[in-house]
C-alpha cells in the first residue's frame, strides 16, 4: 500500500534539493534524504575547536540575488570575504595559480620551453579536430605548460587518463589565457578568475545549508531515507525501509547512474564513471603557511593534488587544513597508512616541520568528480529527456552529470521550480 502522497518528491537534501523546496511554490512537497543529516557533501565537521568541511566548499556568488537570499538567512558577522591567493607548488618553487600565466616565475630554461612551445602551439593544429581533453590542453598552452602542469594535476583530481575527457569537460570553470594576456602578466600581474573572491561563514558550509533549510517544515524532509526503487509508469518511489511515496513530479539530485539504476532504465553503464576522493581534515598545535588559501599539488609523487587552508580564512591561530587526493571508484583505502604518507608529504612540502597533529577526520566523496566524455554527454541527453517524460527531472552536479558550482546548482533549481510555477498559475 502507498502510504505517502505528495505532489514533488525531491531526492536528496543537499542544495540543490533543498533549493528547489524554496522555489516552488506549492507546499505540497517531500524531500527524502538518505543521510542520517541534510547538506550533502556541504556537511560541517566540529572536532577539538576546529571547523572542517568534507571538503573545501567556498561560494563563488555570480548572481547577486543568489547572494543576497542566502545571506538575509544567516549571520553577518559568521561571514567573510576572501580575496583568494593560490599558489602551485613544483619542484621546490611555489608559483602563482593559474600556472599559464605565471610561467615567467620558473626557472629560466623551463620558462624559455614554455614560451617558445607556447608561441609555436599552431604545431599541435593537427591535434584540434581530436575531442580530448588532453588534445585541448596541448592545442591551446603547447606541450610544457600542459606536461608540467596541466595533464599531471588533472589526471591526479580525476584519476583518470585525460584522453577519455570531452576536450570541454571543465566547461567555463577551466581557466583560458592567450599569449598576450600571459606576456602582460610578466610586468602587470593579473591572476583573477572566475573565484577570485569567495565568501565563508565561519561555522562551515553547512550554514548556507541551515540558510536554505530554513524555512522548510521539519515534516517536509525525511533523513535517513533512502529511495531503492522507482516506478516511473506508476510514479511510486520506494524507500528502503519499504514506505512508498507516490508523487506527480519528481526531482532528482542524486548521481544520474544511481538514478538510472533505481528507475531500472535500460542503459550503458560504461558511459557514466566518475572518482573517488579521499579527504583528510587535518588540525595542528600551531600555524603553518600564511597568506595562501589553497596550493596545488601536480608532481605525481606527491599524494594529495591540493592543499586547503581553513585557518588562513577563518583567522585562526592553529593550522587546519584539508588534504585531497583522487582515486579510482572501486579503489581500496587503507586509512591509516594513508594519512600516515600525507603526513610525510606535508613535512616532505614544507607545510608543516615539527608542528603536531592534534586532531583529524576523513571522509570519502564518492563520486566526487564525475567524467564528461562524449558517450556521457550523448546518454545523459538521451536517457533524461526520456525520464522528463515520466515526470523525472535530474538535476545539480551529480544529477546532471556535469561541472559546476554550487551556485549554478541552486540557479539551476530555482529555473526548474520557477517552469513549475508558471505551468500551475497559468489557466487550465
């Protein structure tokens, strides 16, 4: 027997459902989460006086009134606004992010391959019909740029090889520079990017969360309920606790495999893989590299690819920061010995020297980035335009199987529940 009904069933309580619940203007909705807690990968971690995210999550705000909505929501004085300053460390030296137009920074012969390699990147012209996103890096920065840098840090983040990427696979997010912009940098720095500032609350990410959740009835979302099971002819979702909810409309925000997967629609598996990634929330007696919010790791024998900094945002007077490393989906983890060489690598980095570790915690995001392929973006079209005609609709990061921020996700949502409000207020 179904013993729920409700208009929109929402999947998932991380921002891009708990967007959606604000925007829809009909109090006829149930969000169903299958953690035993809202936020999704924006969850906070408190532990002996540090504050940790799962991962670094920080709000690059486009849209003002994005900004402005979630804000009105919290505490001012919880919030502040960073002037980003990444660096990227290689072969001992640290250099300015985003690498293309910093290599004047390196030493002198391999700034002298980077340039010229640069200069003569038209050799790779034969590469440019190819739709990889290893073809992309070398028609666009040339062969040094891509081979100290480029190919090796994302390879690590992705675990993957670069040649399965769609060549726009980081769509706007992956940073472009021309040679004139590179050559103006050498005497008039100019680094900024899309995240050039960013905001965070000092209580963690999980306060945009409470924002969002704010006005949303506790009744209205149900933790620690997992759907198992879609009828997508029926419009029934099946809980794993054997609960069925039948609904008009329903909103997805979990990974689009699994969603597949629970509507049973016939698919290509191969066409949806992502990774995992190992995060290490690491807490220290005292304070370590100032002045410096994150740092990149492409050397390959180094473990992690980037290093955040919380201290250097929240003020604090202890290093905390979070160490990220990628890996296979069906990789094994062996924690302890793992934290043990991100340790190592971080005295091995000059992060830390003889500074303690006073506390830790580590999570695994799994999928955390997801890959865009050409055979993913050709399925994701094909397989969700057929679940929007039951009435599914897949959406955010992982639901739409894309790249993007956390805002596109919550801009996204409102879209979606803005077509539902005209649809209801027009005429029948």
């Amino acid at each position: 027997m179904t013993e729920i009904q409700t208009r929109f069933l929402i999947i998932g309580a991380g921002m891009t459902g708990l967007a959606f619940a604000n925007f829809i203007d009909d109090d006829d909705f149930l969000v169903v989460e299958r953690e035993d807690e809202i936020g999704g990968w924006c969850r906070t971690i408190r532990r002996d006086g540090f504050v940790w995210d799962y991962s670094g999550h920080f709000f690059h705000f486009k849209h003002p009134d994005v900004e402005a909505y979630l804000r009105e929501r919290m505490d001012e004085t919880r919030i502040v606004t960073v002037e980003k300053n990444s660096l990227i460390y290689l072969d001992g030296h640290l250099i300015d992010f985003p690498f293309q137009k910093n290599i004047h920074q390196l030493p002198r012969e391999r700034f002298i391959d980077a340039l010229y390699d640069l200069y003569f990147r038209d050799e790779y012209s034969q590469q440019a019909a190819a739709q990889s996103f290893k073809a992309m890096l070398f028609e666009k920065f040339g062969r040094t740029i891509s081979e100290l840098f480029l190919i090796p840090y994302n390879e690590k983040l992705y675990a993957c090889d670069l040649e399965a990427l769609d060549r726009d696979a980081m769509g706007r997010f992956f940073p472009h520079a021309d040679l004139t912009e590179i050559i103006r940098n050498m005497r008039r720095p100019d680094n900024s990017s899309y995240n050039s500032t960013f905001t965070y609350p000092l209580d963690g990410a999980i306060t945009y969360v409470e924002a969002l959740a704010q006005d949303i009835p506790e009744e209205r979302i149900l933790t620690g309920c997992g759907v198992v099971h879609i009828s997508p002819t029926e419009r029934v979702a099946t809980l794993i606790d054997g609960r069925r909810i039948a609904y008009d409309y329903l909103v997805s925000s979990a990974p689009f495999d699994r969603l597949l997967e629970m509507t049973s629609l016939a698919h290509d598996p191969s066409a949806f893989t992502s990774n995992k990634v190992l995060v290490f929330n690491l807490g220290f007696d005292k304070k370590g590299p100032s002045d410096v919010h994150w740092i990149y790791y492409p050397e390959r024998d180094v473990s992690f690819y980037r290093v955040g900094f919380y201290d250097n945002i929240m003020g604090a007077d202890r290093m905390s920061l979070y160490a990220e490393i990628g890996l296979p989906t069906q990789a094994k983890i062996d924690v302890e010995s793992t934290r043990q060489r991100v340790l190592d690598d971080l005295r091995r980095v000059q992060v830390i020297d003889d500074h303690q570790l006073v506390a830790h915690q580590h999570v695994v995001l799994n999928p955390a980035y997801v890959h865009i392929t050409s055979a993913s973006k050709r399925s994701f079209h094909q397989l969700s335009s057929t679940l929007q005609c039951a009435g599914i609709y897949s959406v955010g990061r992982y639901g739409g199987w894309t790249y993007c921020s956390i805002e596109d996700n919550i801009v996204e949502a409102r879209q979606l529940a803005r077509r539902f409000n005209l649809l209801h207020s027009s005429p029948s």
